[in-house]
C-alpha cells in the first residue's frame, strides 16, 4: 500500500507498507524532505515495523519520537506527517494527480443558486456522474452567507441587512457567517471524492485542501499559512475562512467533501458591522479589540486587480494538478434552481436555528 501527505507548509512524505496479522510491516518512508542524522530514517522505518495497523496518527508519531536519535533535525517533515502518511496508505487515499480536476468559472449568480450549485455538485461527484470539481464564484449580489447550524438572530441585525439590500441565506455546512459583496470577494468551492481525505482527522482535512491555495497565495507575494480550525491567515490578519461538508455516496457508499473558502479581496468595514452581529467574545477569540482589524483585504496586499488574483490562482492550481475547462450542466443547474426556490430561498431553511 502506497500513501502520500504534503505536509502544510512543508514536504511531501511518501510511504510504502504491508499490514500482515494486524501490524505494520515492510515500512518504507521517503520523500523531499531534509533530516539529519542519516541513520534518523532508519529510525523511523524501524519505529514503525511491527506497530499495529490499527494505530493512529498520534499514536505512530509518538513511536516516532521515541526511536530517533538524541539530536535528529526534521526540516519540511514532522513525526505526526509520517504518521498521517501511514493512514492514509492504510486506507487507500488518493492524490490530487489522480484525477482529472474539472473547472467551473461561470457568471454571477444569485446567491441561493451558489448554495444550491454546492449541494449539487457535490453530490454528483460522490455518484461518480462528476469529475473532482474546483468552482469559482461570481456574486450577483450582495449576501451574508451563515452556517448550518448558526443562530439567525444572533448573527444578523435584519434592520441593517435590510438598510443595505443584504440577502441572507443559510449553507449546508458549519461555520460562521461571511459577508460578500461582489467584486470585494472571491469564493472557490471544491467538490471532491472523499478517497482525497481518508487518513486524514477533520482538522488535518482542511489544511490538506487549502495548501494549494497557500502555494498560490505565496507565488502574488503573500505569505499566508493555515489557522486551526478554519481561517487563513497572513501577518496583517485573516483574508479568508473556510467550510466543509461531508456528502454520503448513494446507497451509503463512497461519498464526497465539499471544501469552500471565501476570501476578502476588499471589504466595507462599516457596512459589515451595521449587518453582521459580531460578539466580543468572538473578537477576543481572535486577538483584536477591532472588528475592523480582523480581516485584511487581498486588494491591499497583492496591490493586484480582482481578476488577476483569481487567475493567478486558478493557473497555480492547474499547473499542480491539471485543471479542464468545464460547465454546470443542463440537468445540474435544473436542479440547483429548484432547490434553490425550495430550500435556500425560503425562510423556513434560512431560519431553521432562529
């Protein structure tokens, strides 16, 4: 069994192994990464022969730690990465060059119709009808987009939104409420097979799906890492948040993992705040007093028009993975309108947590 982890913000670990009678055998670690001494692979190859298969992530890593040499450096390499490597050969995970990633750069939309294209999408990749999907949004409004299970009341002023022609609409994943307005933001969803993540925990699925975007960013200029559970962040502040959703295959079978992030290219402080109803327990959390302060614009920092941010992200991406021109079906967007009409353009979804 073959499995590889690209280590956020580090190098690419590859393992080779065989589970025999329950335990680990013929354990090969490689990669791109640096350590130091020599003998410190040997270690960990060592560490891991014999260990039961049923170890997890943490648990090989600890095996790890225990066997290096006194002294050994890791540079782009972490104990705990082998050990997610491990994982993900036990469970058959794929690559990212696996698959023949389909773009979707269509033009703005409303903004149920970009929830219920989500929904959709998402679910034919799990079906197989659909390839590995990356979609970039166009708003053809302004929105505050709140989380399945956030509280409607307790995230938006509806005076405000309404001052302001806001529309307010629920998705079907966790997290919190965004503020959109076009041309200030860019949005991206990935709809992918869930082989993508196995071996991977929940948080370390996120870092997994956004170190492309990460790469991307670096390459206009902008040093930005992964901030547990759910952000991007950069020495000026956060520029983005990101959400997930797991989609159960048909028949209870394969599924599929919705990854969508939205960025702050620019963003109208004030309007935001007179919209959104930001505690300041959740400020506090982040470690500013300003609300204002929380999210630093992309325009600011790239100094690069909109347009050219997001083609410099979708070249990045392509040029690592491959990337086709593609569209949304005739069949999808029938069904995305209607569940748009049905579900996420109706109050009862919106305000299923009042």
């Amino acid at each position: 069994m073959h499995g590889e982890y690209k280590i956020p913000g580090g190098k690419l670990v590859v393992v080779d192994v065989e589970a025999e009678d329950g335990v680990l055998r013929h354990v090969r670690v490689a990669g791109d990464f640096f350590l130091e001494p020599d003998e410190a692979l040997d270690a960990v190859n060592r560490a891991l022969e014999g260990a039961p298969a049923d170890t997890d992530a943490a648990g090989l890593a600890a095996r790890i730690d225990a066997a290096l040499p006194e002294g050994t450096v890791m540079y782009g390499l972490t104990s705990e990465g082998v050990g997610i490597a491990v994982r993900r050969a036990l469970a058959h995970a794929t690559d990212w060059t696996d698959y023949d990633w389909q773009l979707i750069h269509e033009g703005p939309q409303s903004p149920a119709l970009h929830m219920a294209l989500d929904e959709v999408l998402t679910a034919e990749v799990a079906a197989g009808r659909r390839p590995p999907t990356l979609r970039v949004w166009e708003w053809g409004a302004p929105a505050v987009i709140i989380g399945s299970f956030q509280s409607l009341r307790n995230e938006v002023d509806p005076e405000g939104a309404a001052r302001h022609g806001i529309e307010v609409v629920r998705r079907i994943s966790g997290g919190g409420a965004m503020f959109v307005e076009p041309g200030n933001t860019i949005t991206y969803s990935l709809s992918v097979p869930d082989a993508l993540v196995q071996g991977l925990s929940f948080q370390d699925s996120y870092a997994y799906l956004d170190d492309w975007v990460l790469g991307a960013l670096g390459e206009l200029g902008v040093r930005a890492w992964y901030q547990p559970l759910n952000d991007i962040a950069t020495d000026q502040g956060k520029i983005a948040g990101a959400a997930q959703k797991r989609v159960v295959g048909p028949a209870g079978g394969p599924g599929a993992v919705l990854h969508h992030v939205t960025m702050s290219y620019d963003i109208d402080a004030d309007k935001m705040l007179e919209v959104l109803r930001i505690g300041r327990e959740k400020m506090s959390d982040k470690g500013t007093r300003s609300a204002k302060k929380r999210v630093d614009p992309l325009r600011r920092q790239t100094g690069l028009p909109r347009e050219a941010v997001i083609d410099r992200m979708i070249t990045s991406f392509g040029g690592r993975y491959g990337l086709t021109q593609g569209k949304v079906t005739d069949e999808e967007l029938s069904r995305a309108r209607e569940l748009a009409r049905t579900k996420f353009g109706s109050a009862e979804w919106t305000a299923r947590v009042p």
